[in-house]
C-alpha cells in the first residue's frame, strides 16, 4: 500500500471527490485479492484433479479392477465438472 500525500478536501465537492476517489481504490484493491483467490483456487482444482488421475492409474497399474478404477476416475472427473459448475 503506497502512502501517498493527499491534499485535505477543502470544501463539500472536494470531498465528494476525495471520498469517490478513495472507494474505487478499494474496490480495485479488493478486486485484485478476488481474483488472486480464485486464481489460487482453481490452481488447487486442477492440482487434485491431477491427483486423482495418478491415483487412479496407479490403481490400474497394480492390477486394481479395472471397471473399479474406471469408476473412480469417472467420479473424479464429475466431481471435478461440478466443483468447476459451482465456481461459475
């Protein structure tokens, strides 16, 4: 946060100014940390959709039931559409 000098409003129109001025600043400072979060949040989401795909390939390369593991991956990847649909 940068500490920049500002003048003192002087009369009800500089202030009104001021006061707008000061608001759109923290709407763009909240709207960037939104962003970061969902950002983040995605970057997580893809990482376990990651995850559940090794899994379930690890599960078929040490001979788990392959119909099994085609569910478990199809589960995976319809969780995963849901957590997308609800992110939306």
């Amino acid at each position: 946060m940068s500490q920049e000098k500002v003048e003192e409003p002087k009369n009800e129109q500089d202030l009104t100014i001021f006061v707008q001025n000061l608001l759109g600043q923290m709407q763009q400072r909240f709207q960037t940390m939104s962003d970061q979060i969902i950002g983040r949040i995605d970057e997580m989401g893809n990482r376990i959709d990651d995850l559940e795909k090794s899994i379930a390939d690890l599960m078929t390369q040490a001979g788990f039931d392959e119909n099994e593991a085609k569910k478990e991956t199809e589960r995976a990847a319809k969780a995963a559409q849901q957590q997308k649909e609800a992110k939306e």
